[in-house]
C-alpha cells in the first residue's frame, strides 16, 4: 500500500495491458469478432500468439503479459470443460467472466502474489447471443457493443466510436472489414499481414473460428478492396 491507499502493482499491472499489443473487439446483432495484433521479439522469432480458442463459442484476445494471459486463458477452457461434464450445455459466457473477475481479485488482495498484468477481451455467442467483455487486472470488467485495449488503442476506439451506431443490423463480413479498419489504425507503421494479426469469429449459426497466417488472406483482401472502391467513389464524386 502507498500512503495514498493505492495499490502501486495494480497500477503497473494496468500499464503492462497498456503496453501491450492492440486488441479490438466488436459485435452485432449475430455476430461477434476479435481481431489483434501479433508482435515479434526480432526478425528471426516468431509471432506471440494473441487470440485463444477457449470453447466451441468463445475465444479471448490478450493484451499484456503473454505468459499470464496463457495461465488465464488454461483457466478458463478448464472451468468450460467442467461446465460442460455437470449441466451439458456451454457455459453462459457472462457468467464465466464474472469468475475470471473474481480471480483477478483474489491476486490484487493476497500478499505473496501479484495482480496478473494482462487484459482480456472475451467474445462468444451463448443462448442469450453474442457478448463481448473486457476484463482488466483490478478485477473490473464491462460489457460492450465495440472497445480496443492495449497500445494506440485510441486511435481504435475513435474510428469505432464513429461507426458504432451501424453494427447492430451488420454482416459477417462487414463487422470483420469494420474490426481490421479499426486495427489497422492502432499501427505505428506499416500495415496488416497475415503474419501480424489474427481474427476469431463467432455467430449464431457456425461454430467459433480462429482465423490465422494465410487463411487471413480473403479477409485482408476483403478490406483491400472496399477501400479501393471507398477511394474510387470518393474519386468519382470530387469529378
């Protein structure tokens, strides 16, 4: 404790989620999408997995500390096995967050260990629809139609906060287009590949679907072309 009543390593907890790769997340009526970014220690390393399958609905995307995103993302496919060997049924997704809530908090209040530093987006569809959740290191966690975690993630949330308000009655392929424009944006330089970044899909109707490396390349080529014909019409009307 500081003299203030702040805990100082929760405060550095949530500036490792900061820090760390942009994650974005939005969804609509039916649909619910993922899309991070992957980083690389050098050019001869491979990129940090970033978005985890957790169950037949449901996957996360971390951003922070990749080792404790890896023990929270081992937790929480272990509480969905469980679910799944008593009642048979999915787990309902909001009900699974408020645990993992209730597991960041048990770290911020024990005196031998420390808060884990990563932030979590959870997106799934259960009986209710699709959902999306952030989770943050001191235990809080929200619900929301669109949000971006981890660095430049501003620039994210101000191209979703334009465009929002469309989601709801959006496509597969339109909500995918909307979450990789909104990514691409978080990039200091440079652009989205399919060795840089990896989406997760969820719907009503199809299984969940964890999209990396070269069966990214239809979806990047999806928002290639939009643009193109953004900047044709836009072209077009300026004649």
């Amino acid at each position: 404790w500081s003299p203030h009543g702040r805990l100082h390593q929760v405060e550095y907890a949530l500036e490792a989620v900061k820090q760390g790769s942009a994650c974005v997340g939005l969804r609509s009526n039916t649909t619910v999408v993922l899309a991070a970014l992957k980083r690389s220690p050098g050019d001869l390393a491979s990129h940090q997995r970033k978005v985890h399958e957790i169950d037949d609905h449901l996957a996360i995307a971390v951003s922070g500390l990749t080792a404790d995103g890896r023990i929270l993302s081992q937790y929480l496919r272990n509480e969905c096995i469980n679910h799944r060997f008593v009642y048979d049924t999915p787990v309902p997704i909001g009900r699974l967050v408020k645990q993992l809530a209730d597991k960041h908090q048990k770290n911020t209040v024990q005196s031998w260990s420390r808060p884990y530093g990563v932030g979590l987006l959870v997106a799934g569809v259960d009986e209710a629809g699709p959902h999306l959740y952030q989770t943050q290191p001191d235990a809080t966690y929200y619900e929301w139609q669109a949000t971006a975690i981890g660095a430049r993630s501003q620039a994210a949330k101000t191209y979703l906060e334009r465009n929002f308000e469309t989601f709801p009655g959006l496509g597969e392929d339109e909500l995918v287009r909307h979450g990789l424009k909104a990514l691409r944006g978080t990039l200091a330089e440079g652009g989205l590949t399919t060795e840089n970044c990896s989406l997760a899909i969820a719907t009503r109707d199809k299984p969940l679907r964890v999209l990396e490396g070269e069966a990214l390349g239809p979806w990047l080529d999806l928002l290639a072309a939009s643009e193109a014909g953004e900047e044709g019409g836009g072209g077009g009307g300026g004649g």
